[in-house]
C-alpha cells in the first residue's frame, strides 16, 4: 500500500501546475449545459496531448477516454462535470451570460484532467485488472429548460441531463460502476441519497386587450400565473416530510407592454422528491392548483412535464471504499461520513438506478452553492487531492483481481432490470399539452395529467 500511495502522489503532482491551470481556465470561461464547447475544446486537447484516443459526443459537448490495463475485470466510470450555474451578482460571472461556476464544476473537470494525466505514468495500472472509463460529461444543472426542449425538438437530446443523455447514446452500455467527487467544503461522503425531481413548463394563455381602455375584453395570464403560485403555496403543508419535497418555480415571462393585458405567462419549476412514487403525487397537486388557477380566470394552461434526475441512491459499499481512500492517500483531511438526505438533485440518480454510484465531496470551496459568494478557496484541495483520491479509489476496486469492485457489484440490487427499462420508465412521465377545453355551453373540461 505504501508503495502504491508513493507512485500516485508522485504521479499526480507531476502535473499539479497543469491540473491548476485547467481549473482556472474552466472558472474563467464558464458555459451552461450543452453549452460548454470552449470547455470542452480546451479539455479535448489537453487530453490528447496524453496520447488519449478520444469518444466525442460530437453534436453536444463531452467525451470519454477508454483505459484498458490489459487484465479481465469490470469497468469502472469516473465523472467530470464541466458546465456551470448562472448567477449574473456574483463578482466575476460573465458579464454577457451571467453563467459562473458557482457550482464547483470547474474543479470536477480539473481533477479528471489530473487523473488521465497521472495514468498515463508508468507502473500506475499494474496493480489493476478491468477498464476505467474516464468522461468529461456536460448538463448536470439542470436550468434553462426551454433551451433544452429546444434542443429535444430537433433531436439533439432526448434527455436533459448529461449522464442520462450518454447513457441514452450507449457511451456507458460497458460500465459496472460509477462514481464522481463533487466540490465542496470538505472531504465528506453520504451513505444516504440525494432526491430526484420532474422539471416543468408552464404556460398561462389568456386574451390581450387595452389596459386601460378595455381591461374587460381581456383575460390575464400574468393574474392567472400569480394565483397559480399562490395556489402551490396553499398545499406545501400537504406534503409530507418524509418524502422531502421540494417546489420552486419561477417566472421567466410575464408580459411585453404595460398598456396591454399579459396574454402569456411563463414558469419553470421542479418538483423534487425521494422516490419516483412521491414526486409523481407531488407532480399531480402541484399541477391541479395550477390548472384550477387558470380556470379561475378563464385562462388556458399549457404544462409540459419533463423527466428530470432520478433519486440518487448513494451505495454503502462505494462510500466505504472512499473513506478507505480517504484515509490512506489524503490523511491531512479528515473524511466525513454522514447519514442523511440530500435535498439537491443530481443526475448521477440515473445511473444509481442501474449500478452502484457514489457521489463523494472534495474540499477547496466557500460560499454559498449557486450564490454570489462562491469561490474556489483551496484549488489544491479540490483538484490536485481530489485526483489523488479518486486514483485510490480505482487501485482499491480493481487492485488485488478486481475483488472489491467484483463484491459490490455482487451485492448491488438495481432499481431497473435494465436501461430499456429504466429509460421506457423515465419517457412515461413526460407529459404535455393544454389542460382546458372551454365548451359552448359554459362548462369546461379539465385534465389535470395523462
């Protein structure tokens, strides 16, 4: 064991000033999900700089790197987020785009940078057996829905998320395992999960008229929108706390001129929770107070229900593994391991539904997530270390025949027999349309859900 710290601690830092020089130049050109092209050519030419024969996503940002250590056994995913949040305050977002990566993502991408350098070293892979798959992945945060309904009408995506998006494509059809360290103020670890959640458009419809002149004539659909998020926030105490639900919607249009009643209105949200079957139930009340808003005011309503992120169950076994890792390489930090419920979503849910994943956190980060007093404290911490235990991580799986990786496979029970049926699942609950017919006799139809 001591030998194999020696080997990757000296492997890793051999690239130190690169890999710090990577989480800058990601940080200073933060870029949305499916966005990340400047990212994404800046990664893909560091890595083929290392000799690396590159997968690309080609009409979406991203790309994998297949290792082989010329040995039989699983294959072992590594993730590297690249996109960014946006947050037009924070003091160094991109002035055009408000994006910044508020997030930590860019310290995601460095860190994987750092460990496709570092195993390219010789003597690094001789003690391991199996493949690692090593994936610069793009759209974890999941915002800016419309863009990517967009991009699913012309058939660029069938999937908002990056991860459920690759998976879709096939990029991950040979992985056995997955896991990824996320930015974070320490080194910690959860044997728990994180919650999955549905994303939505809604469109309030109603009629233009005059303001001022005739405001009779009209019907509007920025009133019906307001009633609509007031109606959601009368049933939040109808939600159960065990299910850790979680609605937040905004509004992204609300009307073009002051003198004219608003004959459109326009929100976002997500309805997160812990199981598929709570967020489904959440989904239909949330969407009667919506409908019932409208027909209030005798507006239309179109929703549009999108599948967003699975919940995420964190496996023990993998956990275990990186707080070995932990201990053993990076020993200055002391690894937290807690038991709980992470209400933040992450698309990592839906590969957690077909293989054992974990989803760890690497120190080097302050602030408040999303806000405008996030920033990357100790680059160190979150890039160069967290490379170094995501390396110990893969010498503890495929070291010594592959016997722990092949013990946690054996023991993980997926949530779905397969991804055709993972997938067929998640397409079921997209849903759309308009949810109010109005008859001539004055009466109405009402749909709340499919």
């Amino acid at each position: 064991m001591e030998n194999t710290i020696k080997l990757i601690e000296a492997a890793v830092e051999k690239y130190r000033d690169s890999i710090l020089e990577a989480e800058r130049y990601i940080w200073n050109n933060p870029e949305t999900g499916f966005k990340e092209w400047k990212t994404d050519a800046y990664l893909k030419a560091k890595y083929k700089e290392l000799g690396y024969t590159l997968h690309e996503a080609g009409n979406i940002p991203g790309f994998y790197v297949d290792i082989d250590t010329g040995r039989e056994g699983p294959c072992v995913l590594v993730l590297g987020e690249m996109d960014s949040v946006i947050c037009p305050e924070h003091p160094e977002a991109d002035k055009e785009t408000g994006a910044v990566h508020a997030c930590g993502h860019n310290t995601h991408s460095a860190a994987l940078y750092g460990i496709a350098a570092a195993l390219k070293e010789e003597g690094m892979l001789d003690k391991m057996c199996g493949k690692i798959k090593l994936c610069a992945v793009p759209a974890e945060e999941l915002l800016e829905i419309e863009y990517r309904a967009n991009l699913k009408k012309q058939g660029i995506i069938k999937y908002f998320g990056g991860k459920g998006e690759f998976l879709h494509r096939g990029y991950f059809d040979d992985v056995d395992m997955a896991f990824m360290v996320h930015a974070s103020g320490s080194f910690s670890i959860i044997k728990g999960s994180h919650v999955g959640c549905i994303a939505k458009t809604i469109i309030y419809k109603g009629k233009a008229a005059h303001a001022g002149g005739a405001p009779h004539l009209g019907r509007n659909a920025l009133y019906a929108a307001t009633c609509g998020l007031n109606a959601v926030n009368a049933i939040r105490e109808t939600f159960l706390n065990m299910d850790y639900i979680r609605v937040h919607p905004i509004m992204t249009a609300g009307g073009n001129m002051v003198n004219a009643i608003p004959s459109e209105a326009r929100l976002e949200s997500y309805v997160r929770g812990k199981t598929f079957d709570a967020i489904k139930k959440v989904n239909r009340k949330v969407n009667q107070a919506l409908v019932g808003a409208a027909l209030s005011l005798g507006t239309n309503i179109e929703i549009i229900d999108y599948p967003g992120y699975s919940p995420t169950i964190q496996d023990h076994n993998l956990a275990d593994v990186f707080a070995e890792a932990a201990a053993a390489i990076i020993p200055q930090y002391q690894c937290k391991v807690t038991y709980s419920i992470a209400t933040g979503s992450t698309d990592m849910g839906d590969l957690s539904a077909l293989m054992p994943v974990q989803h760890g956190n690497a120190a080097g980060c302050k602030g408040t997530g999303h806000g405008m007093d996030y920033y990357i404290v100790d680059p160190v911490a979150a890039c160069v270390d967290s490379a170094k235990l995501q390396i110990m991580m893969l010498n503890i799986l495929l070291g010594n025949n592959a016997e722990r990786a092949k013990s946690i496979i054996a023991e993980y029970k997926p949530q779905f027999a397969s991804k055709e049926e993972f997938l067929a699942y998640v397409d079921s609950l997209n849903d759309s349309g308009d949810r109010i017919e109005y008859l001539e006799d004055g009466t109405a139809k009402v749909r709340i859900d499919k």
